[in-house]
C-alpha cells in the first residue's frame, strides 16, 4: 500500500495498464500497444500541491516500466532502472511541488525495450496545473492537448525496426495527432491554446501554424516569464511546448511539420517543402479581440559564477557493431558515471561532434539552457530536454536541489539511448 507523502494533501491515484490492442488507424487495422486501451494513454492531470499515485499494470508479453518524464521527483520514485514483469505492476507516487505547473509525459522505459514498446504506441500526456492556468487569458483560452506519434503499419502489425533504423532513428509513414491523421478540430474565436507532446521515437517537429505567430509560453515541464513570438519551433523527441496562437475570425488553420535537416540525408520524404499537414482547426463565432498576458512567472537567471563543477558529455558512435557512447563507454546501469553534490549548481557542456543531432534529457533536475555554440540562448526556460545540433556544443546550467540519489541522462532518440547512449549520474 502506498502511503502519502502529505496525508493532509490532496490525493489523486491513476491506474496505468499496459496491453496490446487491435484497433483501426488510418484505415488499417493494426495491433498496437495502448494504456488502458488508449492510444496514445489518457490524459493525467493533478493540480500542483496532489499528491499523485501512479499504479503501473504490465499485460505486455515482455517486461516494461513507467518514465513520468519531466517531473521533479526523487530518485528512488523515478526508478527507471526497475522494471516490471509480464503479470506484475509497480506503484510510483510522488508531490506535484509547487511551481511545477506544466506538460509532462509518461512512456515506458526498459532499457533496449524502450524504442520498441514506443513506437508501438505507449506514451501519454500528463498536465499539472497552478496559478497561470486560472489566470485570465489563459484561463478562458480554448485547450488542446495534441501527442504526436509515428508508426508503420504492415501486415496488421506495427513494423518492425531494420538496418539503418536503429542508427538514423525510425520514422513512421503514418505521422498521427491523437492517433488519427490529420484530425480537424472544431474551435470558437479567441485565444487557442495548443499543448503539444512530441511521443515519436525519432522524429523531429518543425511546428508552423499558417499565417500565425506561434506565442510560446512554455517549454517542457514550465511557463517562460512572458509570451515569445516564434514563425516555426523545433520540437525534438520528448520535448513539449505550450502555444497560444490568436484567432480573432472565422477562419481554417493548418497545423504544419516544416522540413528540417537532422541528418545528412536531409528530412524525410514525406515532408514537403510547403510542409506536411499535421492538423487543421476550423475556427468559428463572431470576430473576437484577443490579448496576450505581460507576464506568466519569474524564471530566475542561474548565476554560473557560483557553480562548484563543470563536466562535459560527448557524444560519440561506431559502427560495427552499431552503438552509440557518452565520454566514450556504453550504458551501464551497474555503472556510476559521474557525481554531483546536492544543493550545489553545476555547468555542463554537450558536445556533439558528428554529423547529425542528438536531443539530450537529463531526469529529476530541470536546466536553463545558457548557449548554442556560444550564442545566448534566445530566452530563459526551464528544460529537461535540450537539442544538440550536428557539430555543435550547448552549454546547460542545472541546480541539484533536494533529491539524492541515481539519475539518467541520455540521448532522446530513443534507438540512440537503447543501444547505449545513456549515463547514470549519482547526486550525494
């Protein structure tokens, strides 16, 4: 029995099944993998200050886990090396603290299972709300939670990963929001709030909305200090984003994936040059003025001259056999890779010297990104994944406040992280 963390805390408990199910996508009737029958899994939202219970149920034929990524949570409730049987389940319960309020996600993560039981469709959303969400506009904003996912079918199954897959990362022929191909959603003048989840394996997604400025307002698990006007925004595997776009008339909006070079083979051919249709939105009502909010919350400058360590990962790979390395060695998890020391600031560079881009996620400990090849990051955020980008170096700032204990880092191509692209950092 799980016991709460603040008996006097309001509690929520999720029950998460993982199992195979034959269903219809785009036309073709498939096995998938679901939680609790849904593809991708149910929206879990909580409230800053729940205490959240997660209760993982494994129907697979082989063993997996749960990766509540993003959120700040001790170690030993993260678990991510524990994983759990065919037949058997295994709870994780944790506080939404205070200032987390933002787009989370859940996925499995057993290692060299990972790719595999993703792309075959287990992922979900995850919200916690706070103050921003109650506050006007946002409040009244028109809400849409939108996972996106990959996959090939073929021959009523999901296919299978060949060759080169595993070292460019799988793209799927069929790119899905919601598990549905170009899904057209109904929305009223206003404000339009898009809470995006990247849930494929490997792709990357370049976001337009046409004619629109994208209003970012937050990045992964926080809210930026005020509203940013972007034309487009990459958003790399397991990275999120919380978009306001203004609708002020009745109008058809399209959701675009604009081409974007990961590696030297260039986009997927199934990205147009004009761009490949992700959604449309078709806004109805009466013309309606909008505003934006001046301010969201403070996102505090990190100051590096108080920082007591410096480390620098880099990435690296061979190819017979096809592996994939950080500072040379292969995952571990039996391994300490490196140390840090609790309530202290560290400075990280990532260094990617090859030839395509490499997204890398840190768990527990949220980041500011500092610089891009020695270029001031554009604006202050809080992040848990960072694009790397071909031949280049990104400079990261992380405080390791209050949790001790064993934590991964790894590449976010998740082909990339089962075959070996993965650390353990140990905070004492």
């Amino acid at each position: 029995m799980n016991m709460p963390l603040h008996p006097d805390k309001p509690t929520c408990t999720f029950n998460l099944t993982a199992q195979p199910l034959t269903t219809t996508i785009a036309g073709q009737q498939a096995e998938v993998l679901t939680y609790n029958g849904s593809f991708p899994g149910p929206l879990l939202e909580v409230q800053e200050g729940d205490v959240v219970t997660v209760n993982f149920i494994n129907k697979l034929n082989e063993p997996s886990n749960l990766h509540l990524h993003g959120i700040f949570m001790a170690p030993e409730v993260d678990k991510p090396h524990q994983v759990v049987k065919p037949g058997q389940s295994l709870s994780y319960t944790f506080e939404a603290q205070p200032g987390s309020a933002g787009m989370y996600w859940y996925h499995p993560h057993a290692h060299r299972k990972v790719t595999r039981q993703l792309f075959e469709g287990l992922s979900g959303p995850i919200i916690i709300r706070g103050a921003v969400d109650a506050m006007e506009p946002i409040a009244s904003a028109t809400e849409k939670v939108l996972v996106l996912h990959d996959i090939t079918l073929q021959n009523g199954k999901v296919a299978p990963h060949k060759g080169m897959d595993w070292g460019k990362g799988k793209e799927g022929e069929l790119v899905l929001v919601n598990d549905e191909q170009q899904p057209v959603f109904s929305v009223p003048t206003g404000l339009l709030r898009l809470r995006i989840v990247n849930a494929s394996s490997a792709r990357y997604y370049n976001l337009q909305v046409s004619g629109k400025k994208l209003q970012v307002i937050g990045m992964d698990g926080g809210f930026l200090e005020a509203p940013v006007a972007l034309d487009a925004l990459l958003l790399t595997p397991g990275e999120r984003a919380d978009l306001l776009v203004e609708v002020t008339q009745a109008e058809e909006l399209q959701l675009l994936n604009l081409p974007y070079k990961r590696t030297p083979v260039g986009p997927s051919t199934d990205t147009p040059e004009e761009g490949l249709l992700l959604a449309k939105f078709t806004v109805t009502g009466h013309p309606k003025a909008v505003s934006l909010p001046p301010k969201l919350v403070e996102v505090p400058p990190l100051d590096l001259a108080t920082a007591t360590g410096r480390k620098t990962i880099t990435f690296g790979a061979s190819m017979q056999p096809l592996q994939f390395t950080i500072n040379g060695k292969l995952f571990d998890q039996h391994r300490t890779d490196l140390t840090a020391k609790v309530d202290t600031l560290e400075v990280w560079d990532i260094v990617n010297p090859m030839m395509m881009d490499h997204p890398f996620h840190l768990h527990t400990f949220p980041f500011q990104v500092v610089s891009i090849n020695g270029v001031s990051a554009p604006f202050r955020a809080w992040k848990d994944v960072v694009n790397v980008p071909a031949n280049s170096t990104v400079r990261i700032a992380i405080p390791f406040t209050t949790f001790k204990g064993s934590v991964m880092y790894h590449c976010h191509i998740l082909e990339h992280e089962d075959l070996g692209m993965m650390g353990n950092l140990q905070v004492t």
